[in-house]
C-alpha cells in the first residue's frame, strides 16, 4: 500500500506528465472521459480521477498502465529509486 508520500509524489508526477502530453488533459472528469475511453474495463469515475490528481489514492497496476500514454517510466518513479 502507498505511503501518504508516495501517493503525493504520484499525484504531482502525474499532473505534469498530463500537462505535458500532446493533448493536455486538464480536470478530473477530462481525465476519467479520456481514460475510460482507452481503458478496456469499467469506467472510473470524475472523483476516481480527482483522487488520484489530489493525491489521496493511486491507481492499480492495470489502470497505471492505461495511463502510460502520457509515459509509464514518469509515473512509477518513485519504485526505480530504491524505496
């Protein structure tokens, strides 16, 4: 389970990568529109996605990679440096 740290260093990573991608995703309900549009399960919710940009959860395994069209390398960083 991540750490209250982890989770916000995710969160950070992952409205700049989203700030940075070709299409700029801006807001939690463009974020669940855009994700449940690629992601082959069930749709998650504007709040799903507000969690994660405000840091108060991360998202599983499946979903992570759902969102590497912005670049999964970024948004697991914490993992490759040694924690």
């Amino acid at each position: 389970m991540p750490t209250i740290e982890e989770k916000s260093a995710f969160a950070k990573r992952l409205r700049l990568a989203l700030r940075r991608s070709q299409d700029a995703v801006e807001g939690a309900t463009e974020l669940a529109i855009q994700f449940s549009l690629r992601y082959d399960g069930t749709a998650i919710s504007p709040q799903t996605a507000h969690k994660w940009l405000s840091g108060r959860s991360v998202p599983t395994e499946d979903k992570l990679v759902t969102l590497a069209a912005v670049s999964y390398t970024h948004l697991r960083a914490h993992e490759t440096r040694g924690n």
